[in-house]
C-alpha cells in the first residue's frame, strides 16, 4: 500500500493573496483572501510580518490597500 502525505498547511497558505492596510481606527489591518486569516495589529511591520509568514514567505501575495480596510473573519468566501 503507497503512503501518502497530506499537503502541508505551509504548502496551502503559499496560494493565498493578503491584504494589509489601515481600519477606521487606524489599525493595521491583514486579511487574506478567502476571509478565513486575518487580524489586527499595531505597527505596519508586524502586520507585514504576519502577511509574509502566513503566505510561505512570498512578497508577491501581499496588497497594500491605500483606503480604509476593515476586517471581516465572518465574510463566507466566494466560490472560484
């Protein structure tokens, strides 16, 4: 009988696109894609850190949004 591995979750994370902008509060604000990952943070630099380490390390996947960004983990994702 062949094992095989399940993906890794790194692997999965790598596809994701993020967000990161301010709220109306003027917190920094990450949120992927799929509304599934996000949070709030208090500088630019830990919220690009999270983005970066959520995402497999891969600039290419994080927007920086210039308007007003809000968080939403309740959002149901569109299906592709």
């Amino acid at each position: 009988m062949k094992h095989t591995e399940p993906p890794s979750l790194k692997d999965c994370s790598k596809t994701l696109q993020f967000r990161i902008g301010r709220n109306s509060r003027g917190q920094w604000v990450v949120q992927d894609e799929k509304c599934t990952c996000g949070g709030l943070f208090i500088d630019r630099t830990q919220a690009l850190r999270f983005a970066m380490f959520e995402n497999g390390r891969n600039p290419q996947a994080v927007v920086m949004v210039p308007g007003v960004i809000e968080l939403d983990l309740n959002r149901t994702a569109k299906a592709a």
